[in-house]
C-alpha cells in the first residue's frame, strides 16, 4: 500500500487502473490485481494518518540524504517566481530596484 499511496501522489492525474498498471503492482502471491477498485477500496481504509505517516518517513529520508548548502546555520533553498516588495526607504531604493511600468513610471517600492 506504500506504494500505491506514493503512486497517487506522482500520478495524481492517473486513474487508479493506470496507476496500478505503471507500478506493476502485485498481491502478496506476485498475481496481479484483477480489480483496481480493490486497491481503491483498501487505500480509503488507510485514512490520512498512513499517508501523514509515509510522508513523514520519506522526507525525513530525503532530508538525511540531502546535500543542502547552509549559510551562517541557516539552510538555503531557491525560490522561483517570486517578488517581494521592500519598504520604500532610501536605503532599499540603493539596494534593490524598482521596477518601471508600461508607461516608463517606477514602481511604489522596491523589489527583490
């Protein structure tokens, strides 16, 4: 069932049938399953503390393997697609840029 709780989270688009068929999921006794409702059926037994428990042991899996850069102790991880405005002080506007509009006027504040 592990895997198949790691299947719906991959696969999240994928019916249960599709899932079933690319993990190449099998019982106990190496058949494969005849009816993917079953699978369907047993996961909604599980409930939400399996699938909070099997996340919770993958990432703590994850987080020992991981080779993250730290600086100054702090861990430094990469956001993308984000803008963060600054307070609008003189320091900030020497710092960081304001952006122009479409019509060639700056921005409020500052951005990072």
């Amino acid at each position: 069932m592990a895997w198949l709780l790691i299947g719906t989270a991959i696969y999240n688009d994928k019916s249960m049938a599709d899932i079933v068929n690319l993990l190449d999921i099998v019982d106990r006794e190496g058949k494969p399953f005849v009816a993917p409702s079953a699978l369907t059926q047993r996961r909604q037994t599980l409930g939400e503390a399996a699938a909070k428990a099997l996340f919770q042991c993958t990432q703590r899996h994850r987080q020992e393997q991981a080779n993250l850069t730290a600086w100054n102790g702090l861990t430094l991880l990469g956001v993308d697609g984000v803008v963060w405005r600054t307070e609008n002080t003189d320091e900030n506007n020497q710092s960081f840029m304001k952006p122009k509009s479409n019509r060639g006027l700056e921005t409020q504040s500052p951005q990072v």
